[in-house]
C-alpha cells in the first residue's frame, strides 16, 4: 500500500508542476499580447497625433500668411492702382501725332 501512495503522490506532483508551468506559459503569452496591444495602440496613436500636428501646423501657417498678406496688402493694392491708372493714361493717348501724315 505504500508503494501505491508515493507512486500516486509523484504523479500527482508531477501534474502540479505541469499546471503550474502551463499557468506560467500562460500568464507569459497574456503579457506578451498586451505589451503586443500596446504597441500597436501607441503606434496609432502616435500616427492619429501627428496627423492632427500637421493639419494644426497648416492651419497656424494659413493663419499667419492671411496677418502678413493683410500688413502687406496696402502698398501693393496702391502700386497696382498707379500701375492700372498709367496703362489707362497710356491707352487714351494716340500712337501718333494727329496731323502725321500717316494718320490723315
């Protein structure tokens, strides 16, 4: 009767030691999937963050070229106002003389 208990107790501690490393395999692999989850979910993140930087950074560009355009507007609008005033000087004029004789 003894010989059956310690070959019943060493299969019994056998199996232990074999639940107990699947258990460990186990919570192994679970960590290995979240870390896995993580980095994917960092890696989209981080891809959605500088999407949303750049759209950021172009809207702040718009912004600041619409300020510099509005503080440089005024002397270009009144250069190209004399520009449009002497092409219409410069259209109302005849090419030639009235009384040339190419004219008459």
């Amino acid at each position: 009767m003894k010989a059956s208990t310690v070959f019943s107790e060493n299969k019994a501690r056998k199996w232990m030691w074999v639940g107990l490393a699947a258990f460990v395999a186990l919570q192994i692999y679970f960590v290995q999937e979240m870390l896995a989850a993580l980095m994917l979910f960092t890696g989209v993140f981080l891809i959605f963050a500088i999407v949303a930087l750049v759209i950021y950074l172009v809207e702040w560009a718009g912004q600041w070229s619409i300020g510099w355009a509005g503080e440089h507007a005024r002397p270009a609008m009144q250069l190209v106002r004399r520009g449009w005033a002497l092409a219409e000087d410069v259209s109302k004029k005849p090419f030639r003389r009235p009384r040339s004789e190419t004219a008459q």
